[in-house]
C-alpha cells in the first residue's frame, strides 16, 4: 500500500510506502529510513482494548437489552439480520 504525506505548506509531498512487520515487511527498504509510529506497541493495544472493555461495550450491551441491536453478515447479500433479544 502506498500513500501520500503532505510535507510542509507548500504542498509538496512524499511518497510514503507503508508495512507491516508479519504481513507486509519491508524487504529493499534501507532501516535508517524506515519508521514506526509511537503508539505502535503492544502496551497501547493493550490500553485500547481495556478502554473499549470498560466503555464501549457497556453501550453495545444497553442497546442489546432493549431489543435494538441487529447483527449483519457483510459476506452475505439481501436482509440477512439477526435481532439480538
């Protein structure tokens, strides 16, 4: 996958190739050149997760309990829903 950067103002960009250590590495890339992101770690992952456990699921299951959530399978054409209850 590659993607454009805006670099500065002058609306000059860079072509920015983006990898994945397991799926997508990086096989003639030079490693002074390559980034990672900061919050690019297994710690944060983990503090995601536990954000989403304590906040937003808590939501999903409000919603569930009053008969107002549907489960869609995206691989499937039509009306194809299933009513949680």
């Amino acid at each position: 996958m590659k993607k454009l950067l805006k670099e500065s103002q002058e609306e000059e960009y860079r072509l920015v190739k983006i990898y994945h250590i397991k799926y997508n590495p990086p096989v003639d890339e030079n490693p002074e050149d390559l980034e990672q992101r900061a919050d690019d770690n297994e710690e944060t992952v983990k503090k995601r997760l536990a954000v989403y456990n304590e906040q937003t699921a808590p939501v999903l299951d409000f919603y569930k309990n009053k008969n107002k959530v549907y489960s869609v399978d995206g691989a499937k054409t039509g009306r194809n829903y299933k009513r949680y209850n």
